[in-house]
C-alpha cells in the first residue's frame, strides 16, 4: 500500500487540450499487474476539455460544483456533486465546468497502449447547448450489456 500525499500541486493544463482555466493534481499510477491511474482535475466557470477518446475508457467521478459531458452525437447532460459518469472505451466525448460553476473531478482510466487522442475543441456554441438533466441512459444496442457481478 502507498499513501500519496495531498500536497495542493496543480499544474495549469494544456492550452491545445483545454479551454478556460483547468488544472491538473498529481497523477497516480498503480504498479504491475494494475494498468490503473487516477488524477484530480479542477475546471473554472466554462472551463472544458477538447473533444478526445480514451482507449480504455474513463470513469469520472464529481467531487463538487456542476458540470456538463457529452458523448459525440449525444445530448449535453448536466453532471453534479456525487455523479459518476462512465465513459466507455473509444467513446469520443468532452466533459468541464457549466457556464456559471466551478467543477472538480477525479478521473480514473487506464494506462499503456497509445493514450487518449485529442481532437478539436468545443466550441461555444456546442457547450452552450441547453443541457438536459443527467439520468441513467437507455439501453444502447451498440454497446455491450451491462452484466451483474458474480459474487
């Protein structure tokens, strides 16, 4: 077991893969055999990330404020304090900040393979689509049935 520290270091994150004021915390990497990774992520009032895809997908939980996500040809959903957004693998998507709220997430996702591919950024007015509330999707035929654990 490692304990990793809170030590308050965010980096400002990368203009070509956000836009508004983002910040990145420190980044854990679990060791060999876990191919896990989690880092925190703070977004100022309208502050998102470009549209990407992550090849092992990405779990997102809401740590506080209010926030928007969308999958590419998807509503915008509102997000809050408490929600998990699931985003599955290869899933073209854009998550951040609502127009009048700070955000924060704490992102979890995998490692190795060639690593999240960036797209183009949203636009203002993709963002500032009338966002639906967020609720448990309909079952999707494209995508693999969710399945009950076996214990």
């Amino acid at each position: 077991m490692d304990v990793v520290r809170a030590h308050g270091k965010h980096r400002p994150a990368p203009r070509d893969r956000y836009t508004g004021g983002v910040w990145i915390g420190t980044e854990s990497v679990l060791t060999e055999p876990s191919h896990l990774r989690t880092y925190s992520a703070q977004f100022s009032p309208g502050a998102r990330t470009a549209w990407h895809r992550d090849p092992h997908g990405r779990v997102l939980h809401v740590l506080y404020g209010a926030g928007r996500v969308q999958r590419r040809g998807g509503p915008v959903l509102e997000v809050g304090a408490g929600d998990t957004v699931v985003v599955h693998a290869g899933e073209w998507h854009w998550h951040g900040a609502a127009p009048n709220s700070c955000f924060a997430v704490l992102s979890t996702g995998g490692t190795g393979g060639d690593g999240t591919e960036w797209a183009a950024h949203v636009s203002d007015a993709e963002f500032l689509r009338p966002a639906l509330p967020a609720s448990t999707p309909a079952p999707d035929p494209n995508r693999t049935p969710w399945r009950e654990p076996s214990w």
